[in-house]
C-alpha cells in the first residue's frame, strides 16, 4: 500500500515497521528498488541521496543541475547500478554513477519536452514531446549519437477533450509498456474528472532492434502495475509472490503535475474496465507546510518484494 509522511518523521506502511525518514529540509526525487531518492543541501550545494530506509544506508551523487526525473537503472547494490536523469523542459539526459563527481551526458538537450525515462535492455528510452507531437526516442549509452525515434501508437487526446498522463512500465526485463492514465474533462465544472480508465500497449522490436511497432495489451494476467507521481519509477509485481495483491489489475496515487484538487488514487480492473476501489487521505495535510516539499503519496516495496520484477 502506499505511504505517507506522518507528523513524527516517520512513515506508516500498512502494519509493517515503520521507516525512519530524513527532516523537513529534503525533496522527494523517486522511489525504487527498497530505495528512496531525495535531494538535499550540504553546506554550499545540493547533492541527490539514495537512502535504503530499511537498512540506513546511503550513497550520494552531485546534483545534475536540472529539474526531472531519475531512474535506477537496478537496486543500488548492484555493482553496475547507475541513475538516469532527464530534464522535464530541455530534454536533456545524463547518467551518473556512485563515486562520480559529475553527471555524464547522453544527449545535452533539444527542443523536446520530456515525459518519463526507462532502461530496458541496455538502451534508455525517453518519452518526449516535440511540436505537440509525442514520441518514443531510444538511446544507446554506447553510442548516443544512434537514435532511433518511434512513433506512439496514437497520439494525445486534445486537453479540451481529456488530460493523459503517459508512463514507460518495464516488465521483468522482458516488456516494454506504454501506459496511457486518462481524465476526462467535465465541461460543467471546467475541471477534469478523477482518473476513469488506462489504456496499455506493447513495445514489439524487430530485426534487432531496426523496426518498432505497438499491440494492444487487453490483460496483464498474473501481474500488477504500480504507478504514482512523475517522479516514482513505475514497476511490477506478480500476484504469486504477493499474496495480498490482484494481478491484472493497476494500482495507481494522485499525479501532482496535473494539480488535483482532491485525491485520485486507487486499483483500476483491466477485466471490469473500471476503477473498483478508492484511497481516501488528507490532501490538506498533504499540501500543508508541515509535508516536506514534493512527498505525497507514493508506493513504497521494501526489498526482497521489490526484486521479483527486477
């Protein structure tokens, strides 16, 4: 389930331990792998920390100087972990290992407006926009100046129509989704619905990796998604190695970006094509001045769950 910061610094996740977190100083930049990702500042500069909540361990790596989002590339106890970083308004993406003292760059910018970032089998794939036009670009580290650009499979509805939120979703090293998060809007109240429905495809590569095409993903059988704000890193659990999850199903919190004016969070039925069930919070707490800035409501898998997928 997901967690939320209480008023004594520490989190609440269901009837586990709770988990101890940093002070009201630092920003929330991402969860993944039993880790979380946060910002802070050291003296006379900021640096991002990959904190274990479980364990207190920690590694630190400079700021990239750009506000965006991160990825793990795998859980930080892997000798060959990295973090990706993409700009969210110059579409600049960089990497950066621990014991860095800079970020390297893959691609230093361009016009596109960066939507979310994925690492997939030893490529890096940005969903960017480009002219009111989305695309998927896909980056080799080796060799950044290879980009190959691949059309989605169809492109966002108009905003007087309905607000879409796109998410890149890998599972289990194997796929490569594409989610669409969909909210109406309602022309009575000039504002947009709650989250009603989400549309998923399949990223299909063929002659090793020269030509792209999209299927629509009808079930997700045994397996769950897990989504949330901008900044979390999207993942995937199975049913059978959670017992108190339901697989084909979506579980998603409140996006921020879109500036909500109550909750949206809740499990989406791919069967029943519905949302079945709500999760109801304090939003003022949430906004209030005693929430540090950028943490809401996020979905939290401490390690070994978080490994099932990875």
């Amino acid at each position: 389930m997901p967690l939320s910061k209480l008023k004594n610094n520490t989190t609440q996740l269901q009837e586990q331990p709770q988990l101890s977190l940093p002070g009201r100083t630092w920003g929330y930049r991402g969860c993944a792998y039993g880790w979380i990702l946060y910002q802070e500042k050291l003296i006379r500069h900021y640096n991002i920390t990959v904190l274990n909540p479980v364990t207190g361990q920690k590694l630190y790596l400079p700021y990239p100087g750009e506000e965006g989002k991160f990825f793990l590339s795998s859980c930080p106890s892997n000798p060959s972990f990295f973090i990706l970083a993409g700009s969210y308004y110059t579409g600049r993406l960089q990497y950066c290992r621990p014991g860095d003292v800079s970020w390297v760059d893959i691609t230093p910018g361009s016009r596109y407006f960066f939507h979310d970032l994925t690492f997939h089998n030893g490529q890096v794939y940005v969903l960017s926009s480009k002219w009111l036009t989305d695309e998927l670009l896909v980056y080799h580290l080796n060799n950044p100046a290879s980009t190959t650009m691949v059309n989605l499979p169809r492109q966002r509805e108009p905003l007087e129509k309905q607000k879409e939120v796109l998410y890149l979703v890998e599972v289990r090293g194997e796929q490569l989704l594409l989610v669409y998060r969909i909210r109406r809007f309602n022309k009575e109240t000039r504002l947009y619905n709650k989250t009603e429905s989400f549309e998923i495809y399949r990223l299909l590569c063929f002659g090793s990796g020269s030509r792209y095409s999209w299927e629509v993903v009808e079930s997700l059988g045994e397996y769950a998604i897990f989504l949330g704000d901008k900044c979390s890193q999207p993942f995937v659990l199975s049913e059978l190695n959670v017992p108190s999850i339901r697989g084909n199903r979506i579980y998603f919190t409140t996006e921020y970006r879109t500036l909500p004016s109550s909750p949206d969070s809740g499990v989406y039925d791919l069967l029943e094509r519905a949302v079945v069930e709500s999760f109801d919070y304090d939003i003022d707490l949430l906004l209030s001045r005693n929430t540090p800035s950028a943490f809401w409501l996020v979905w939290f898998v401490p390690a070994p769950f978080s490994t099932f997928e990875a």
